[in-house]
C-alpha cells in the first residue's frame, strides 16, 4: 500500500500560488525561485554552492530516477533553499546509486515539493523574471505566506560567498573521478604546477579539472588579501563560482586587482568572471531570470565556434562597461551577453559560464589546458 505524501505549496511574490506533495524535508524554506533545464545533474545542482540562497525548479519532469552517490556531490552538502520537481521519482535505478533523492533531502534538511506544474511555473518566471518565493509543508494560508516572502531577502546586495566560502586554506589534489572500466591503463599527470585559488563557492569537479592539469591546489577563503595569495608563490591564480550579488563582493575585486597587477596568469569562472569584471573597473547587473542550465549556446568570437555550455548566474558583466578596458571573447547567442573577457597585455581570462560543466557538456574543456598553458608560458 502506498502513503500518500503530505501537501506543500509554493507561493510566489506575485502571490502565485502552486499546491504540490512534500518531497524531503518539512516545513519553509525561502529564495528566489529559478527554473533550471539541465535534464540530468539534478545532485550536482543540489549541491553547487552558487544555488545558496535560491530555490531550484527543475524543467525535466522526472526527478530522483538515478538516485545519489557521493561521487557526484559537488560540496559537502546541498546549498539550495528548496528543489522543485513536476515527478519524483520513487524508484531508484542506477548501480552508482547509494541511497534515494527523498532520503537525502531528508538527512540535510532540504524542502521540496512535487506534484506541481512546473512547465507553468517556468512560463511565469520566464516572462516575469526570477521572483522570490516559499515552500511550506505547514502553512497553507496563501496571504500569510505571501506576506512572508514579501518579507525575505532578495539577492541583491547580498555578499553569500562569505556564507559558503572555506573557514581556512586547505590543498587538493585529488582528480577527476573515472569510471570503474576505464581505469585500466589511466594515468594521473604528474604534478607541475601550483594553482591558489580563491573559493566564492568552489564546486569540487573544478578543482578536479585543476588537479588533472597537473597542479597542486591551494584553496583559499573568499576575504584573502592579494598580498596573502601572492606570498603562497603559485604559478596561477583561480576565481571560483559563486552564488549572490557580484557588486557586494569588494574585498574580491580589490583582491582580484592585486592579482591582475602581478601579471600572473589568472582564470575566473562565473562569479569569478564579474568579480574580475568588477576588479577592471567595468560593472554588473540582474538578469531578469538568469541563465541556469546545460544547454546555453556560446560564441568563441575568435574561431567563430558555438559552444554549448552549462551555466549558473543571476547577475552578468555590463559589455558597455568593458570598453577600453578588456577584449570580449564570447558571447551568449541567445541574449547577447558577455561570456567571456581577457586582457591583451596580461595573461587574464575569465568565461560566465562553466566549462568543467558537471552537470553538462564538456565542449569548453579547453578553457583548462589555456591556463596551463598559460603558466608553463607556453602561450
């Protein structure tokens, strides 16, 4: 016999109201409501540090088919508010698989709900913007909840890397996890180089990505003066991901030109990107609902080359603000946004989006091996 799931709802700032089933934990969780369209990935996008402070509609229908494993968690734990699916998934079917997706929820405390028309939910934010919301197990009165959301903090002009940045420096060099029946014959490169990187919301597969480069990897808090990272003597310098408002960020831009100014080699992704933005004197603002999935079409302006890319970001760099200052590399060919910037006197480069994907494609994968180039001096 099957028991059937408590109701939850989900209210909209507008004051959109969705009835669903709870899915993981009970009670209220809060954040803007974004709607991501990778149609597998759904643990690493659970615990990608950058979600912290949002909730995560899922657009595939089906949710929680493959379970969990450890193998694809991308920090300790998960990092978004509340996840919203149209079908969870009550069966698991996946031999990496260690547990189920409710269960999960459960043991971290993550709100969820199902059930719902997720299809609609995505109309809505798409035509009207990310919006914040709340999931509740336990309040169905949708003007007191409307009231709360109103209530809740929006991102911007929220500094979250300091809410999920690294409380101390700590080194890795562990790489990229390979299936079982191809680990015959793999070989791990040799270590070579030295990378610091800074931590705004590290995901663990980047750090993967540096470590099979061939470096060793010093991660460091978000607040790192410019001074205390150069003093580690590296051959590189890496800006994370991360989640919340770019602009709030200023102990990383001032950081961040410190870094520029020593004409080391150094590589942003994502937040890293606008904080480097930031850094050069250029600008950033909210996109009207952000770029969160594993299908965003990318031009390479030099070759003429259309990646497709995964991506995670509410805020972008203003192009008009690059002017005079850096060179556009790529831009987003389905809203013209900047992707990607560097400096034609300095080895500086950062792209919005994420080429260690994860979930994703791996068509920007070569965005890695042109900053190791870069520190061998090589290019």
């Amino acid at each position: 016999m099957t028991t059937r799931r408590p109701r939850a709802w989900l209210t909209l700032e507008d004051g959109t109201t969705y009835e669903g089933v709870s899915v993981g934990a009970a009670g209220e969780a809060y954040g803007e409501v974004v709607f991501q369209t990778a149609l597998t990935g759904y643990q690493e996008v659970l615990t990608d540090p950058s979600y912290h402070g949002q909730i995560v509609a899922m657009t595939a229908p089906q949710i929680g088919n493959v379970g969990v494993n450890p193998e694809d968690a991308e920090s300790a734990r998960p990092y978004c508010s509340g996840f919203i699916m149209r079908e969870a998934s009550p069966v698991v079917s996946n031999f990496r698989a260690t547990g189920s997706l409710d269960a999960y929820l459960v043991e971290h405390g993550v709100v969820g709900i199902a059930e719902l028309d997720t299809r609609a939910l995505t109309r809505r934010l798409r035509d009207g913007g990310a919006q914040k919301g709340v999931i509740s197990t336990t309040c169905s009165d949708r003007d007191e909840l409307l009231l709360r959301v109103r209530r809740s903090p929006g991102l911007e002009g929220r500094d979250l890397a300091r809410e999920v940045t690294c409380s101390e420096r700590y080194s890795w060099e562990e790489p990229s996890w390979v299936p079982p029946d191809q680990r015959a014959g793999h070989s791990v490169r040799a270590i070579d180089l030295h990378v610091v990187a800074f931590d705004f919301g590290m995901k663990r597969n980047i750090l993967a990505r540096l470590r099979d480069l061939g470096a060793r990897v010093t991660v460091v808090p978000a607040t790192t003066s410019a001074a205390d990272a150069l003093a580690l003597g590296a051959d590189g310098y890496f800006l994370s991901n991360g989640p919340g408002d770019p602009a709030a960020v200023t102990y990383a831009a001032e950081a961040t030109r410190g870094l520029v100014a020593s004409g080391k080699p150094v590589f942003g992704i994502c937040l890293g990107h606008q904080i480097l933005g930031l850094a050069l004197g250029g600008s950033t603002y909210k996109l009207r609902f952000g770029h969160h999935g594993a299908n965003q079409p990318v031009m390479d302006l030099a070759t003429g080359k259309v990646e497709i890319t995964s991506q995670n970001h509410g805020f972008a760099v203003d192009v008009a603000s690059l002017d005079g200052r850096a060179t556009l590399t790529h831009v987003n060919l389905n809203d013209r946004t900047v992707e990607g910037m560097a400096l034609a006197d300095r080895p500086v480069f950062s792209v919005q989006y994420h080429p260690e994907a994860s979930p994703g494609p791996h068509d920007a994968g070569y965005l890695f091996e042109r900053f190791a180039k870069l520190m061998r001096g090589a290019a």
